[in-house]
C-alpha cells in the first residue's frame, strides 16, 4: 500500500493550518457557476479535506458525498458542520476512505 501514514493525521494540528493557508474561492465560483444550468441530484466531493467547498455547496442546497482519508480532516470538518442549521447538515454524506489504493 502506497498510503500507509495520512500525512495530515501525524499533527493534529495540520487541518487547522491547512484551513489558515486555502482560502482561495476561485474554484469554488467557478463550480457554483457550472452548477447552476446543470440538474445534479447528488455531487461527489473526493479529497475533500475540512470542507472548503463541500459547505458552501451544501449551504447552496446540494446534496453532497465528501470522502476523504485522513480522521483529522474528517474531524475538523464535523466540527464545522455541527456549527449550520440541521437543513444544510442533512444534505451531507461524509464517507472516510482512500481513493488513492484499491483493495
């Protein structure tokens, strides 16, 4: 197995800094706008860290699956997601495995 050790699991503190450090919103807008001619009952999100894009399309009424590998991302990302109303929380599927390896 290629992955053996999430690099973003050894501190716990790495998520944090990660949110600190991508802050941009490019591609965010640049999803919403494609989002908005198209009819998507369900996006998938891989890799989808603490949730930089995952929430505010999830705020913007999508359903959404977020997977992602690393606990700590996953941990931070429940964190934020305890924070919105019930509303957006239930349009949010988070599943935590490695996209990168196969069984």
């Amino acid at each position: 197995m290629i992955n053996e050790v999430n690099l973003y699991d050894v501190e716990s503190h790495l998520p944090e800094i990660y949110d600190q450090e991508e802050t941009q919103t490019h591609d965010l807008k640049f999803i919403m706008k494609l989002l908005q001619n198209t009819k998507c009952s369900t996006i998938l999100e891989p890799f989808r860290g603490t949730g930089r894009i995952l929430l505010p399309l999830a705020e913007e009424g999508h359903e959404i699956v977020g997977i992602d590998s690393s606990a700590g991302m996953l941990k931070k990302l429940r964190e934020k997601l305890h924070e919105l109303p019930e509303s957006v929380q239930e349009r949010i599927n988070i599943i935590q495995s490695d996209l990168t390896v196969s069984d």
